[in-house]
C-alpha cells in the first residue's frame, strides 16, 4: 500500500493538487488549519499554514511551501520564483515577520519543505546548508518528503480503524484495473459503500470517512492519468460526490466549525470532480468538436450502439458540466437563464468573473451543438433512458437565450429519427437496460417485440414536454399522432421525487420515488405541459430534498444521470416561462 500512495504522491502537481491534500492530512493529524492555497493573491511563500504538535510534542506553527515531485537543482533554486529556496527566503524575510496571525505569534515556527517525492543528492548539501544557517530557537525546518507523506497517510487518514486491510484491497484494485473501467468501478464502489456503513454518528468521524473517500479518489485518479485512461476515476468522482453528499448533508446544515469544515471537504470532492472532468474532456474531446464525425471514430467500435451508447453519455456529462457553472452563477434550487441583465450591479471584480464564467458556459453550449451536429447518431437515441442525457443537454441550452434555436431543430430531429426508426423496424428506443438486449434489438422484428420494447417511455414525454415549453405544436403533433397510430400501449411516463428520495438517492436505492403516469400528448394542445406541472406544483418532495435546501441542484442532476432517474420536472421551472419562442430575441 505504502508502494501505491509514493507514486501517487511522486505524480502529484504542485498547484491544485498536493497542496489541495496537504490541508485533509494536517486536520487528521490534529492540526488547526488556518490558511489554504489561494489564487491571485500574495502568499509570500507559504501555501498551506496550520498549528498544531510537532513530531516532538511541542506545540508550534507550521508553515509548509509545496513543491511537486523530486526536489532537484531546479525545484530548489533557480532564477524562477516558484522555486523552493525564493520561497523560503520570502516566508523568513517577509511571512515570519508579518503575516502570522497575533494570537499565534509567541509560538515556535516550523518551516517545512513539503514535496511528493524525494530530495536529489545533487542538492542535498545545499538544502542542509541552508536548514542549518537559518535555524534559531524559535524557527526550526522540516522535510516533509513523499516518503514521510505516504507514512502520515497510512498512520492518519488510511489507518487502520478507518480503512482496515479489506478496504485497502479494494482500493488497490481499483488503482490497479484502471485500465478496465468497468472492473475498477466495481471495487470502488464496494470500497465507498464499506465506508458508508462503517459511518459513525460523530461528526468528526463522517469527517474522516468524507476525506479518505477524497484520498482514494485522488490516488485512483493520479494513477489512470499516468496510464492516460482517466474514465474509471470519472465515474468514481460522481459516485464519490454523491456519497460524500449523503455522508455530510447534516452536517452541512449546521452552523459553526463542523458546517465549516463540512462545506470545505464537499468543495475539494468538488473540484476533483472537475478537474478530472478537465483532463477527460478539455484534452481529448472538447478540441473535436466541430469535426465531422471525429467523436464517432475515436470510439473505437464497429459497433453502432457503442458509438451510440457514448455520444449520448459524453453529452450527459459536457451538459452537466456547463450547468455547474451555471450553478456558479445562480445558486439556487433550479437553474435559471442566465442574463446579462442578471449580471448588472455586481462588485466590478466579481463581475468580471463572472463574465469570464458565462464566456465559458457559452463555448460549452457552443461545442455542445457541434458535437450533435456533427455525430449523427445523436439525433437517434437507441435507448429509451438516454433521454436523461438530452434533457440534461437542453436544460444547459435553455440557460442562454441565443441557443434556445438549437433546442427547436434537436428535438424536431429526435422526434422524427425516432418515429422513422419505429415505423421502418429499426434501431428505435427501447426500454432495455441491458447492453446485450441493446445489441440485439435491432435485429428483431415482429409485433410482439416492438410492444415489449415500447412498453412505456420517458423519451416521447421528454420531447413533448419542451416542445411545448418552446411553443413548437408540430413536433407535438407528430408525437400525439404517432402514439395514437402505432404507440397506444405504451406508457408515457415520468419521475418524481417522494418521502423516501432523501434517504436512499445519493447512494443509488432505487425504492424510492413516483412515477408520473398517463401523460397526454394531444394534437392542437400543450396538455403535457399542464398534466406535468400540475403535479410538479403539488409535489413539495422535490424542494424538500437537501441538495435543493441548500442550492446544490447540480449534485441532484449527477444523482439522476449517474443512477438513470429522469430529471424532475422541478428543474425547469423557472427556465421554461423563459422558453417559449414567440419571447426570443
């Protein structure tokens, strides 16, 4: 184990990534701390600061500037100022003298050299030189080595109370099957629901159990980027948001240090989750957008429901992404349109962040519309459940008005593909789940396998629905034609949240939730609009589940696409008054 956590740590980058750990291992090890990594602002050194016992007992302040990787020639003195010893010059000249807090000033300082690897010997007598001139009574200097970390991890936060040898089994063979998604997700999802169940009612302890989910995401994760393959570690990040969401939500809502702290571990869980969603998509996808046909090719399979099954996932996935940032903009318990009159009166320096960050929802959409129209195999969902990932797709495009077209010609091209797929005996959706059910389907024909196949559907609802929120009655009345020719045993259906949702959503227990059946589809009407949101204004479940309590409507929508539940019609409340296209521009 010790083995895997050193290249873990060896491959570990400096900025966002070491120091963002750094902060967990000090608070396991009983250190308070009080001053995080920052961006954009001067931090004279030192990246992470705590107080706390020092490895002799004694109580000091510990000032630690990180360094990625070995500490060779170049990481410890060099004309850059992200080197090492430009760093400590700055924490003695300046940060020693100034910057610590007075409450804490008459307390000895430890200055640690922190790195993920080992020191060269090239640089050895340099760096002890340098220790010994600089250290007085009162300031002292500490390696805290790659080799140091992994024991510190193995006697803090991976110790054996909190992950007992079965666990680290599970662990190791998730970082050691990366390159087999399916199976890495296997052990890591029995590692989590381990560590779940071995959850104590302290709050410290679901702290603990919250951080070493961190911890063995964050090793998953450096080991696939090292074997260029970083889907398994993508999935494990949504299963591990979730998790630790249903781990901490009580804590959350409460006020004082623990909520604190709470909050903090959910927003490092976070923005792993996006940075490996950066590594998967900004890398290998994203540059591909506008390229006919690129993405169909890069799956890599003669088979047509592959290709299929992917494009619509990878749309789930860049659509989720785009509306955590729309998040960013409009907390709350449901997306909003995103305006720039919503931005006026904003602090200067936020609202140019917040330019910055609708500029990026904007290139998301953008790519997100490349992407459909350059992969046709999106405009024919060969399941019923990948309407989940296109509602996903459109509630982005309804945050910014000048998309709001694309929403028209995607659902015109679903409905009709769809409907000629059936009518021709092709690959139309089904409701299967089953990936050998899928593969087969469109080799069989007959009555009796259309109607098990059609049996119910969240699709043609889902098209009929924002249709009708866009004010488009054609689409609406091929699909109530449609259904009463060739589809009038078929169930049209959707979810909703109930009592029960709270317990049971985050951690993927499907007995839960209500099923809203008989959706009309009328020529001449937007009947389904009403059906659908006559139950959403009487249905309180939705506003009472937590992730909605307290803003993080985001967490909800990975739930749903994670576990293949479609999206409630809660979600769109405020988008749809928005949609109508007889109000666009």
């Amino acid at each position: 184990m010790k083995l895997v956590i050193l290249e873990y740590l060896s491959s570990l980058r400096e900025r966002g990534e070491l120091d963002a750990i750094l902060p967990d291992l000090l608070s396991e090890l009983g250190f308070t701390v009080y001053s995080r990594p920052g961006r954009g602002t001067r931090q004279y050194g030192v990246d992470v600061a705590a107080v706390g016992n020092g490895r002799d007992g004694i109580r000091r302040v510990h000032l630690f500037s990180v360094k990625s990787g070995d500490l060779d020639r170049t990481e410890w003195n060099t004309a850059s100022p992200q080197s090492l010893r430009p760093s400590l010059d700055e924490i003695l000249d300046v940060y020693v003298n100034s910057r610590i807090p007075p409450e804490l000033a008459d307390l000895p300082i430890a200055i640690c050299l922190c790195f993920g690897g080992a020191i060269d010997e090239q640089v050895r007598a340099e760096v002890t030189g340098y220790i010994r001139r600089n250290t007085t009574e009162k300031i002292s200097f500490e390696e805290w080595s790659g080799d140091f970390l992994a024991q510190v991890i193995l006697d803090g936060i991976l110790r054996e109370d909190l992950l007992p040898k079965t666990l680290r089994s599970h662990l190791r063979k998730a970082v050691a099957m990366v390159e087999e998604p399916d199976i890495a997700m296997k052990h890591f999802e029995q590692l989590l629901h381990a560590l779940i169940a071995r959850a104590r009612d302290r709050a410290a302890a679901r702290l603990s159990q919250a951080r070493l989910i961190n911890i063995c995401l964050w090793i998953m994760f450096v080991w696939a980027r090292e074997a260029d393959n970083v889907e398994a570690p993508y999935r494990a990040s949504e299963r591990a948001l979730l998790f630790v969401w249903h781990l901490l939500r009580i804590d959350i809502a409460r006020t004082g240090r623990t909520a604190e702290q709470a909050s903090l571990v959910l927003n490092e869980i976070i923005e792993l989750h996006f940075v490996i969603w950066d590594e998967l998509f900004t890398k290998k996808i994203l540059p591909f957008a506008h390229t006919r046909h690129a993405l169909s090719t890069a799956v890599n399979s003669h088979t047509s429901i592959d290709i299929n099954l992917k494009l619509f996932e990878l749309v789930g996935r860049l659509a989720l992404r785009g509306l955590w940032m729309v998040w960013q903009l409009s907390p709350g318990q449901q997306p909003v349109e995103i305006t720039d009159y919503s931005l006026a009166g904003q602090p200067s320096a936020l609202a140019d962040v917040n330019k910055a960050l609708v500029k990026q929802i904007d290139a998301l959409c953008d790519q997100l519309v490349g992407i459909i129209s350059n992969n046709r195999a999106l405009l024919s969902p060969i399941a019923d459940w990948q309407a989940i990932d296109i509602s996903i797709a459109l509630t982005l495009l309804a945050a910014r008005r000048r998309f709001h077209p694309a929403i028209d010609q995607w659902i015109q091209e679903l409905t009709s593909h769809t409907i000629f797929a059936f009518l021709a005996d092709g690959a139309y959706p089904t409701t299967s789940r089953s990936y050998w059910d899928l593969v087969e389907h469109s080799t069989k024909r007959g009555v009796e396998h259309r109607r098990q196949s059609t049996e119910g559907s969240i699709l043609y609802p889902l098209l009929a629905l924002w249709a009708a929120a866009r004010g488009n009655q054609k689409v609406i009345d091929e699909i109530a034609a449609f259904k009463a020719a060739e589809l009038s045993h078929c169930t049209f259906q959707t979810w909703l949240p109930d009592q029960d949702s709270e317990a049971m959503l985050y951690l993927g227990r499907i007995d839960h939730g209500a099923a809203l059946t008989e959706i009309p589809v009328t020529e001449g009407t937007r009947d389904t609009l009403n059906y659908i949101f006559d139950e959403v204004n009487v249905n309180g479940h939705y506003d009472a589940l937590s992730v909605n309590e307290f803003g993080h409507w985001p967490i909800l929508l990975t739930a749903c696409r994670t576990y293949r539940l479609p999206i409630p019609a809660h979600v769109w409340r405020d988008l749809f008054p928005t949609l109508d296209a007889s109000s666009a521009d």
